[in-house]
C-alpha cells in the first residue's frame, strides 16, 4: 500500500513539474521532477523487495522475467536520460529548446512508456501473486495519462518546433517509417558524435 501511495504521489509531482514549467515557473518546483523520479523509484524497489520477501524470481522462468524487466528499465533510463540533451531537457537554458527527433524519439514521441510498461508487466509476471504487477500496471496507467498531458499542453507549450515533430512521429506505437526513420538518425547522430 505505501509503494502504491509512493508512486502515485512521484506522478503528482510530475505533473506539478510540467505545469509550473509553463505557468508558475518557480525554481522549486522545477526540482519536482527529480523527487517524483526518487519516489517512483522508491516504490518500485519496496514491490521488488516485497516479492522477494515472498519467494518471488526463484525458477529459470521468473528469472528469464527479471532480466527480462530489468533490460526495459535500462532503455528507460537511457530513453530518460542518455537519448535527450541532458542539460536542455533538465536544467534551466537560455531560450526556446529545441524537440530531440533522433533515435528513439523517432521511432516515437515517447518512447519511456512502452519500456516501463515493459519492465513493470516482467517484473509482475516474476514476481506474481505479490502487488508489483497490479502496482505497476497503474504507474503505466498513470505515465501514460502523464505523456498524454505533456503531448496536449506542455511540450506545444514549451517546444516551438512540437507541432511538427507530432505531425511526423506517431505517439506511442512506432511505425515502419518511424522505425527506419530511429534507425537512420541514430547513426547520423553516431557519426556526429565521432566526427571531430
């Protein structure tokens, strides 16, 4: 019950984040983010430890599960993190930011909800009959209702260039173009990044 009050309280505080990015812009809350992440993370690690408590991950197939899970928590950091421009997407910057259309975010606008959706669902799987699966699959529910609001108001609010970028990248479910368009990007991004 607390890991489920936990999480939820993490998704309230991102949407305080998003919010006061585009109306009320005070620096405290801008750190609104990083704490929603800590208590989601939080949450996350007491169902885990529930599970483990109770015999959970102990056969080939549950481990298969927790690898499994804990691969899709690795592209969600990365989606999160190491795909955007850190410093433009989390710091306060001087002028209008700029939409990150490479890579993963071709293939979709936000690609962080199929990996924790992915990394809840193996986890609950692994770790069944405890509450990690129903726990996760509301935080799913709520990230996506999350990127919902960000896709309607705050990123059209925040990124000139975001009606654009919605016109040519499907929102959730990649497509064959949006795929070849990730696959494409992410190497020219590659090449960029060696280039001298």
């Amino acid at each position: 019950m607390y890991s489920l009050l936990l999480g939820m309280l993490g998704f309230l505080l991102f949407f305080l984040y998003d919010v006061n990015s585009f109306t009320w812009r005070s620096r405290l809350l801008h750190k609104a983010f990083a704490l929603g992440v800590l208590l989601l993370a939080a949450a996350t690690v007491l169902d885990l430890a529930a599970a483990l408590r109770m015999g959970a991950f102990s056969g080939l197939k549950d481990l298969i599960f927790l690898v499994a899970g804990a691969l899709c928590l690795a592209a969600l950091i990365y989606c999160l993190f190491f795909a955007l421009p850190f410093a433009q997407t989390y710091q306060d910057t001087d002028g209008p930011p700029a939409v990150c259309d490479r890579g993963v975010y071709a293939l979709c606008r936000h690609p962080g909800v199929l990996c924790m959706f992915g990394m809840y669902l193996f986890w609950g799987m692994g770790a069944l009959p405890a509450t990690m699966l129903r726990n996760g699959l509301i935080f799913s529910g709520l990230n996506t209702a999350y990127v919902c609001f960000q896709d309607r108001l705050t990123f059209p609010r925040t990124f000139p260039d975001y009606p654009d970028y919605q016109k040519n990248v499907p929102f959730l479910i990649p497509t064959g173009a949006s795929i070849r368009a990730a696959w494409r990007t992410r190497r020219r991004s590659a090449e960029e990044e060696g280039s001298p």
